[in-house]
C-alpha cells in the first residue's frame, strides 16, 4: 500500500533508530486502516519539535565562557551550526554514522535529531575521557535534561552500568531529593552506546571560579558561600556514607552548581565509588584531592571523602589548588611542610611507603637523569598562608578535614557539628 511522505519519513525515522517494533506496528496500522495513508504522523508524533533555529554549540572544557548571571556567554570558541539539514553535526567529518560499529568509538552528535524517540537534541556540552555530554529536550515529559553518552567501550560500559546502579541507589532512598545528589531520570541501549539522562545543571565549581577569576567582578566564593557548600557536601556525604558507599572522586568538577542566586550544588559522578565492604582499590581519587592513607597503600574507609572536602574548600577560599597535581611523592613532601610529620604507624603499615620513603623513614625520590636517589627536605609552610583569612574559625575547620591520620579526621557527621558551620557571618 502506497503510504503518504509524512508516514513514510516516521518509518525511515524508526527503522534508522533502531524501533523495529514501533516501525512494525505502524505498517500494521496502515495495513489494517486504510485512512491512515494519508494521515500527517510526522506532525502527530513530533507535535513538541520546534522550528530549527541555528544552535550554539558550548564547550565545557577546563574553561567555562559564562556570564556574570552563571548562563553561557558568546565567545570565540562558539560555533553555531544550522540545524536544518539532516548531515548537520559537531564533527566536520563525512556523513554521519549510524551503525555504531565503526572503529571511532564515538556516536556521531547530530542536533535537531531525536534519539530513541523521545530525547530531541538541542546543545553539545562537552566531553569526559569516556562520554560526551549533550543536552536534550524531553518530549515525553517536556523538560531540558542532561544526556550523557557513553563510548563503545566495554570497560567504559560496564563502569558506567555501576554507576547507575549506584545513582538508582541512592536516589530511591532519597526520594524527596534532600541530599544534594544528582537525579537520575532514565537511561537506555542504543546504537551500540550506553546513555544515562540525568537532572540538567549548571558549571562545576572549578568551571565557575575559573570564569570569576579572569572576568573580575565581585567574589563569589565568600566565607558565608563556601559555609553553605559546605553543609551540603556534608549532608551528602553524611547520606551517601549511612548507605556504606565512598565517592572516591570528590573534587571541584565533580560538585555542580543548581542554583547561583540561592548558593545550592549537587554532587555528582559516582563512576568511581564504591562500597566500604569491596575489596578496595589501591588507586582511587584524583591525585590533588588524594588522601594520604591511599598514597600510602592503607587501609581507607569513607573518610578519604572528607580529605577530598578539606581540599576542595581550601582551594575555593584560595583560588589556587592546595595539593597541585604533582609527582605523589612532592605532595606527600607538601603535606608534611604543611601539617608535620606523617605517624609513624601509618608508615610502618603502607604497603606504598617504600616508594616514597627510605628504611629510615625519610622521604626520597629518584632522579630521573642521574638515577640517583635524593632526599627531599620538605618546604615549611602553612595552612593560614594559604588561605589568606584571619577567621581562625574557618581555618581550624579546614585543619580539621585535613587530619593526615584518618584516625583524627571526622566523619561528616562530626564535621557537621564544628563550630563554624553554626557561625552567622
């Protein structure tokens, strides 16, 4: 049976994406009703599509183009691309590819498209070591969401199934959403790519410090700022701990923000997280915000999450990383410069501290164009120099998270009750 071009393009649009049942049921259709051929289905399935109007497509990389309002702002690197036409796309390469078995791991983004029937492309995000980020216009319920796709790697894939087992976890458990964590919405199989859809947010907070810093204008991150992320890092590690798992990955790209005017963030990224009750990971954490017991091959529990907090918070109060992304052992020499000696029981029992200290317990590297050992004499310095404040209030929470011997480092429930989270600046 002949059928009009409107109900023919919706069968090539779903025989291309892989529905063959809804494809199937709609021949069916047409089979069985004979007015159905000249029914407008492109029109009665995509009623929400809007018109096409040229797109900026953003990059999130390290450097955010913001506006003083936190929205995206237009800049050099923006390039805007007509969405008309169905061979429009970020990559300047070829026709788009839609098998998802070529060699580039990488699903072709083509904007003004709908994926798997329901999520309209409208904006390129950017991009992780195993995802790009897109957003996309829900036309089932409406709204902008955030559309995470993952490469066709399988060690990517099955990191990724972990992942949202993990957000589906503590997301049921949290069903008012009251523990500043990412929402998950959906995620599906398609084209050989796995795709989570989450709650769309705004720049991560080294996005957004880095935008202040060379835009100028008034300070963001204030005392009575960096008060309020505080005591939702918290509340969400306090939440995320009760539930026996560690984020092992907490670090200013991973803290997003929901609301700029209102001061409210949401954690993120749980790809890395784990248990208290797996067989732990000896590499976990990004090195800047790595805590001492995991450079030195201890055992670690939940608190290495509050490390991680100590030196997100003294890098926001600063502006510069407290622990710069070095070799482990320069930052283990920062850390003792900075807060004295490591305990002699957590070097006795660290299975990595041979690598960074000699028999006698002094801290050494090899150089690499001699092949010498040296002795490094680590460089006195101090919390307060760091931070430049004076609120003695602050810096002695801040010494708090960053105990080097866990043992002395709080839960987020007893950081909860410092002091200076109950200051009214």
């Amino acid at each position: 049976m002949a059928v009009s071009n409107g109900v023919e393009a919706v069968l090539e649009f779903l025989r291309k994406n892989g529905l063959s049942e809804a494809e199937s049921a709609l021949r069916q259709d047409i089979i069985e009703n004979n007015d159905l051929g000249n029914f407008d289905y492109e029109k009665f399935f995509f009623p929400m599509v809007p018109p096409p109007p040229p797109v900026r497509v953003r990059s999130f990389s390290r450097l955010s183009e913001l506006s003083a309002d936190g929205n995206c702002s237009k800049s050099s690197s923006d390039e805007f691309v007509s969405i008309g036409s169905p061979t429009s796309r970020v990559s300047s390469s070829g026709t788009p590819k839609l098998t998802g078995f070529e060699e580039n791991k990488e699903l072709p983004i083509v904007l003004n498209t709908v994926l798997a029937g329901r999520y309209y492309v409208t904006e390129y995000l950017g991009s992780a070591a195993f995802s790009r980020v897109v957003q996309a216009h829900d036309l089932q319920t409406g709204i902008d969401v955030c559309l995470k796709i993952i490469k066709n790697d399988k060690d990517f894939f099955d990191q990724s199934l972990d992942e949202i087992k993990l957000l589906k976890l503590v997301n049921k458990h949290d069903p008012a959403d009251l523990h500043h964590f990412l929402r998950l919405y959906d995620y599906f199989y398609h084209q050989e790519h796995l795709f989570i859809v989450t709650e769309l947010l705004q720049a991560n907070l080294y996005e957004f410090q880095k935008f202040k810093q060379e835009s100028g204008g008034e300070e963001y991150f204030t005392l009575n700022r960096l008060q309020l992320i505080t005591r939702q890092c918290l509340e969400a590690l306090q939440y995320l701990h009760s539930l026996g798992i560690v984020h092992c990955d907490l670090k200013p790209e991973n803290i997003l923000i929901k609301s700029y005017r209102r001061c409210e963030i949401k954690v993120i990224d749980l790809g890395s997280s784990c248990f208290q009750t797996d067989n732990l990971c000896l590499y976990v954490q990004s090195r800047s915000y790595r805590a001492p017991e995991v450079m030195l091959g201890l055992q670690y529990d939940e608190k290495i999450d509050i490390w991680s907090l100590g030196c997100i918070l003294a890098e926001l109060c600063s502006g510069e990383v407290l622990f710069p992304n070095d070799a482990v052992v320069m930052i283990l020499a920062r850390m003792i410069g900075m807060f004295g000696s490591i305990d002699m029981e957590m070097l006795v029992k660290g299975q990595e501290t041979h690598k960074y200290f000699t028999k006698e317990y002094d801290i050494y590297y090899v150089n690499e164009e001699t092949d010498q050992l040296e002795y490094i004499i680590p460089e006195e310095s101090s919390l307060e120099q760091h931070l430049q404040v004076t609120d003695t209030t602050f810096i002695d929470f801040v010494r708090y998270l960053l105990s080097i011997n866990p043992k002395r480092r709080p839960t987020a429930r007893q950081a909860l009750r410092h002091p200076w989270l109950s200051y009214v600046y």
